[in-house]
C-alpha cells in the first residue's frame, strides 16, 4: 500500500485535490471526519474537552459546537494547544486503526491511500507517509473562500488564517505542492502529473506507523488485543467482524453470556458497521466510508460484542429532551431478552446524562418484532403520537413513518422547556 499524507493550511482546496485524486483511483480518508466521530459525546476525546472547555462548547444535544469551540480556541493559542493535545492522539490512533484495516484488504498491495489532515505534519504522521503533499494557495484567496463558502466574517476568516500553523517546514519537506490557488482545470493539471509520477512499488514498511499510534502490528491474528496509546481501544475491540446475517435468526448456537461486552461503538469499528448496516438495512450497494462517518458522527451505536463478531446492535440519537432508538438487531433471536435490556441500559445512561426525560423506541417494521422482545424485557410500553407529551411529539413526529412501532420509558418527570 502507498501512502500520500496530504496536508495544508485551511481553505487551499485539499477537498478539491482529494475528489480528483478518488477519481484516479485513489481512496482517502479525512482526518477531520474522524475528528467529528473522535469527539461524539461521551468519548473520551469528547470528556477532555468539556473539561477544559467547560459545557458552554456544547449544543442543546451535548454533541460539541464546532462553532463555539472554534472562536474559544482560534483566539487563544495556549487553548489551541490544549484542544490539540486532547484530540491528535485519538485522531491520529483512528487513522491507523483505517490504515490497518485498509492493510488487511485483499487489494492492500494496489491500493494508493490519501490521509487529508491539516495538522498531519504537527500531529507527528507525516514520518510514515510514502509522500507528503502539500497543497497551498495564496492568503486572499483563502480569506475569500472562508467568507464567501464557510460565511466567516472578515474578523473571523483573519483570526482562523492567523491560527493556521506556518508551511515553511512542511514545504521543505514536501514531495509535492499543488498550488490551489487558480482555476480548478489548472490544479487538475498538477494533481494528474505528481499522480503519473507516483511509483507505488516504493512503498515503506507500514508496521512503524501502527507500532507508534496502536502498538500492534499488521496482519497478526491477535492484534486487536493489544494495548494502545491512549486507552481510547479496549482489549475487546477486533478489527473486524466476520461476515454476519442481517435477518435475527434461531438456529445458531448461543454465545456464552460471560463471553459478551456491552460497548459503544467508535471510529475503528466504521467498516464492520458499515458491512452490518449494509446487510441490516437491505441495502443494495455497500454503505459508503464517508456515509458511515457521517452516522457515527449523528447516531450513537451501542453493541453487544464477542472478541469476533457483534451480538447485537441499537442506533440512537438524542434531540430536545428525547432519546431515539432507531435501530434494533441481533444475530440469534434467542439473545434478544438478555442483549437489548444491556444495550438499553447504556443508552438510558447516556440519556440520563443529556437530562432525556424519555426514551422511545422508534424503530423501523423489520425490527417491530424485535422491538417487541426489547420492551417486555426491559420494561417499556407502548404508546402512539398522540399519547406523546407536546414537546417529546415534536421531536418524535417528523421521524415517524407508517409501519413503526414505537415504545417509550419515562426517565424523570419533565420540565417546562427544552435544553
């Protein structure tokens, strides 16, 4: 596998040279879609920065608000600092948690993977890349973009430019400079050239990057049960999980219970997910890397796991104090009344943290059997949209389709507005 670590200040354009680069062949992986699912509510990345940051950063749904967060630390380089320290090691732990599993992949020896990161040189990855690129464009048009696509004030634009670190060492050390700063046929033109000239066959030895950020090593059968860097991964997480049925089914043989390990998912386990969903959901093509990010970046997915496979899944969100549970799955119908009270549990938990005075299971007509088990299990009843209180039906309403079945457990009695 051929690595290009791309790299550059804000609004260069290094989307525009990774769409190019995917329409060569390539495939690539954002660090900033990482960051977003690195700082779901309730990570560990998430907790270090309402700790320093304090619960101001956050939306009405405890999820951070980039926005907030960003005029606290562009304005501040000591915070910067401080918000960097927090989330380049699980950002950076993510990311070889993707290169190893890209490495595992029957095409690993064709493929030619592009790492986009703004801090890739300042987060310490820029030593494994097979080449590093840097896209740069000039100060004005930067501020242009950030005013006329981002809507940034001048202020604004100006202070996030000022923020921005220096390119004078990551431009010595560049492979190759794409100057954005032009027309989109001219960066075409640079970006079809430095790609001509690549030579995958000079590839380094990847095992130094997963040996830095995970301390394991590719292809090792027991690598997902090595320690890493900084806690965020417990022994239990694998790589990836066999190929599963999407529909419950009763003639597998059960899973010892003290084998189980109730979790939230995180960013390593996008692929398996995506396989899962893929399957769960009946979908005719495959659920796309990008797309599962974004998901894990909205819902979050609880999962009853074995050191190889996923028991049991449950996707929710939480909005204007109301919990939704939209998903529902299991492998052996035979787990149900045991897994989802667990999967439940952790939600309500995590509901009860957001101060959710409910939780409703709002789940599509192929899980309504499921749904059934998990209420009598875990003691929820049924109820409709008229039942609802106003301000939980405003939030329940517009998600509701025709052939849900819906639940709910109150969890406190409810306040007179929302959060």
């Amino acid at each position: 596998m051929y690595i290009i670590g791309l790299t550059g200040n804000i609004a260069t354009g290094k989307s525009t040279v990774c769409n190019i680069l995917e329409q060569l062949g390539a495939r690539v992986m954002d660090a900033d879609s990482v960051a977003h699912a690195v700082l779901k509510r309730g990570s560990r990345a998430w907790r270090g920065v309402v700790d320093a940051f304090g619960y101001d950063i956050l939306q009405y749904d405890g999820n951070v608000d980039r926005q907030k967060l960003g005029a606290v630390v562009f304005q501040n380089a000591a915070k910067l600092r401080t918000l960097e320290q927090i989330t380049h090691p699980a950002v950076g732990t993510e990311l070889a948690l993707l290169v190893r599993d890209a490495l595992n992949e029957p095409d690993a020896g064709d493929t030619i993977l592009v790492v986009e990161a703004v801090k890739l040189y300042e987060a310490g990855m820029h030593e494994y890349m097979d080449a590093l690129w840097v896209v740069t464009a000039p100060i004005e048009e930067q501020k242009r973009r950030l005013m006329q696509e981002r809507g940034m004030t001048e202020e604004q634009a100006s202070m996030r430019l000022q923020a921005q670190p220096p390119l004078d060492e990551k431009l010595k050390r560049a492979d190759v400079v794409i100057n954005n700063g032009g027309s989109i046929e001219e960066t075409r033109v640079q970006v079809l050239r430095a790609f001509a000239a690549l030579d995958p066959a000079h590839t380094t030895d990847k095992t130094p990057l997963l040996l830095r950020w995970l301390r394991i090593a590719p292809n090792t059968q027991n690598a997902s049960a090595a320690p890493v860097s900084n806690g965020e991964h417990e022994a239990t997480d694998a790589a990836t999980a066999a190929p599963l049925a999407a529909a419950a089914t009763a003639t597998e043989p059960a899973i010892a219970e003290s084998e189980w390990v109730v979790r939230r998912a995180k960013p390593s386990d996008a692929r398996m997910l995506a396989d899962l969903l893929t399957r769960i959901e009946g979908r005719t093509e495959p659920l796309g890397r990008a797309e599962m990010l974004e998901r894990l970046g909205k819902y979050g997915y609880w999962l009853v796991r074995t050191r190889e496979q996923t028991l049991a899944l449950a996707a929710w969100q939480a909005e204007n104090l109301a919990a939704i549970v939209h998903e529902l799955w299991v492998a052996n119908v035979e787990d149900a009344p045991r897994a989802f009270p667990k999967l439940l549990a952790a939600i309500q938990d995590e509901a009860n943290a957001l101060t959710c005075e409910v939780v409703v299971l709002l789940v599509p007509e192929r899980a309504a059997a499921l749904a059934q088990i998990a209420a009598h299990a875990a003691e929820y009843e049924p109820i409709a949209l008229d039942d609802l209180h106003k301000l939980w039906r405003s939030v329940i309403e517009p998600l509701y389709q025709d052939g849900q079945v819906m639940y709910a457990k109150r969890l406190r009695e409810m306040v007179t507005k929302p959060i």
